[in-house]
C-alpha cells in the first residue's frame, strides 16, 4: 500500500536518501510543500521492494541518510498508508 513517511525537523535539511539493506528497494522523496518550512522535512514514499509490489515485513530496516548544514532536531514523525493497524516501531541513531 506504499507507505509514506515524512520528517520534520527545527531546521532546514538537504535531499536525503533511503536505503534497505535486506531488498532491492524502490522509493521517491520530496518535501512536506502544504507544511509551514517545507525545507526542515524530507518526505519518502516506498514504491517497490525486490522489484515487486511495496510489501512491508516484520523488522524491516530503512536507514535514512539527511544532511543539514547546521545540527538539527527532528521534532515529528507522520506515517501512513492505505493500511489500516499496521504496527510501527521506529528506533532513531544518528551518526
């Protein structure tokens, strides 16, 4: 059902990149444009994984890589799809 994510951070933020270690993964991203400051998100949408359609599996890893020019904080996390109760868990690093 493709999920969406989006990012919004204090700050302004660079194109970033998503990637899943485990599949081939398809994906397009842009930024929260009907949000105040559409330059502090990065907004990604899985399209496929291993070339089919966008099934998500239990303990499925995306790492995202989003540069700033400044430190900066991410402040929300919204996510959806047309999937009703889907169970999330999401664990942030950042290095």
């Amino acid at each position: 059902m493709e999920p969406w994510y989006a990012l919004l951070f204090d700050g302004p933020v660079g194109d970033g990149s998503a990637e899943l270690s485990s599949a081939s993964f398809g994906y397009t991203h842009s930024r929260a444009d009907k949000l105040p400051n559409p330059e502090n998100s990065f907004v990604f949408k899985n399209t496929s994984i291993n070339f089919g359609v966008p099934r998500w599996l239990p303990n499925t890893e995306i790492k995202l890589t989003i540069p700033s020019k400044a430190p900066v904080n991410l402040i929300k996390l919204l996510s959806g799809s047309g999937e009703n109760g889907r169970d999330e868990k999401f664990v942030f690093s950042c290095g």
